[in-house]
C-alpha cells in the first residue's frame, strides 16, 4: 500500500491584525482538514504584516514566546481539533534582547514538538531582518510527527544549499520553506531554487510564499507557492501569484525511497573531501 500523504498549505493577505490573521488561518486549517489534509504550514511570521520593509523599534511589538505565546498555544488547540500536523512561523522573543525568526512544529495531538530558528538573516533593502532577528542557534531539527519526518527551513535560508543537505542527513521526508518574496530577480530563483533543493536531497518541499502589498512597504509578495516531489517536479498547479490560496496535494512518501535507490546521491556523497566548505 503506498505510503501518501495528504499535505496543505496556505498563503494569505495580511488582514491589518493579529487577530482576524490567526482567524483567517485556522479557518484554512479547518478546510484542509475537510479536504483530507494531515500536515498544514503557514507563510513566513505568518500571524504579523512582513514589518522587516522597515527598521523601527515599534515592531518588536510582535514576538511572543516559543512555544508559551498565545499563538502557538491556540496552534496546539487546532491541532487537536484537525487531527493536522501544524508549522507555524512566528517572532519569537527568548528573552530581552533575544529574538528569533521561528517556526514552530506541533503534532497532530497538539504536543510541541519543537522549533526551528532561521540560520541565515537577510540585511538588505526592504529585507532589514538583523535589526530585529538574531542568527538561529538550534541547529537543523528534523521532527518525528504523525505524518513522517517533517523539517523547516526559512525564506532566505533557502539560498543557503547547506541546509538543505544537513536536513537531509537528518532524515527529512517532507521540508517547510515558508517564505516572505517579492517580485524581481527572485521570482526566477523562487521556481529555481526549491525543485533544485528537492533533487539534490531527495525529499519534498512545501515552499510558501506571502502574496500581495503590505502596510510597511512596497514589496509586491508573488504568492506562487507549490509542493515539489525529489525528482524536482511540481506537485499538482502552483498558487496564484495574486491572491491567496489553500493547496492541498498527494504526497507519495514511497518515491522518496525510490529515488533514493535509482539516483545514490546519498551514498555518493564525499564528506571526507569537503573540509574547505566550513572555513571562514
């Protein structure tokens, strides 16, 4: 019997608040649930507007703590009650002065079971995220849920090939990019990048993008969200670029193996002649 699984993902317009944002994505939830889903992932800092257009200090405003915040704890309350795997990428605040670019992965009994921090922060025009995020530091967590072994890796990490392996290694089946793009250079890479990544390490990628114009600037966020399998090819249509979207897709856990076997990049691989990839 093949193994699939049925995997969601939404990306959304900012509503102008928190609240209705949160409300918005659950009710996305409950529909995925409907539709047979057992895994959802939401957009990068998916319950904020993309504040990082701007460097202002009011936007700490919108971290809370990881996993005791209030939206992690209402994501733990959905999951229970969709029987779903959930990723959720919020700010997180450790402590004064400790914030994080974070996402949070619940199982589908509601049990936190852990966080991924994004390695790499973008410091450019209309991506100003150092001033508000520090580096993460807890490695590349892959999370043992009820659908399989599930990894996260976010936005801007995604240029970074290094992650993706060390997922990989891991154990990673299925890996969560949620994103926050703009239009320009980056929508080529947007439909480059991920099918690569896949390839290379023979897994599945949800790649979420957010879509539309927000209140702090002008990046025009292209949505295009998709599932890619490890041959690289797209899961079913991709999102609109326009306007938000729930997908749903078969996922056949099963052809992980499969490539695995025919392609051997795993067992070709060279550790031994790779030293100079992790000096500075």
């Amino acid at each position: 019997m093949a193994n699939v699984v049925r995997a969601a993902l939404v990306q959304a317009t900012w509503t102008g608040d928190t609240e209705s944002m949160v409300a918005k994505h659950e009710e996305y939830a409950r529909e995925a649930a409907r539709q047979g889903a057992k895994i959802i992932g939401f957009q990068e800092v998916f319950n904020a507007p993309y504040f990082c257009q701007v460097q202002e200090p009011e936007h700490y405003r919108w971290a809370e703590p990881v996993p005791d915040g209030p939206t992690v704890v209402r994501m733990q309350e959905l999951a229970r009650e969709t029987g779903m795997v959930i990723v959720v990428p919020v700010f997180e605040v450790e402590q004064s002065g400790f914030y994080y670019n974070t996402a949070a992965v619940i199982d589908a009994d509601g049990t936190f079971l852990g966080k991924y921090r994004k390695h790499h922060i973008p410091q450019v025009k209309g991506f100003w995220e150092k001033y508000y995020f520090k580096p993460g530091n807890v490695g590349w967590p892959v999370f043992d849920t009820a659908v399989g072994k599930v990894g996260v890796y976010i936005c801007y990490d995604r240029h970074f090939p290094e992650g993706w392996r060390q997922l990989g290694l891991n154990g990673a089946q299925l890996v969560y990019n949620p994103s926050a793009t703009h239009r320009g250079l980056s929508s080529h890479l947007w439909r480059l990048e991920q099918p690569a990544a896949a390839v290379a390490n023979e897994y599945y990628i949800a790649a979420i993008n957010r879509v539309g114009v927000e209140e702090y600037g002008d990046n025009d966020f292209y949505g295009t969200s998709y599932f890619v399998d490890p041959r690289g090819q797209f899961v079913g249509d991709t999102a609109s670029d326009k306007g938000e979207e729930l997908l749903v897709r078969d996922l056949d856990f099963d052809l992980i193996e499969e490539v695995r076997q025919q392609w051997a990049f795993y067992r070709d691989r060279r550790p031994d002649a790779y030293e100079g990839l992790v000096q500075p």
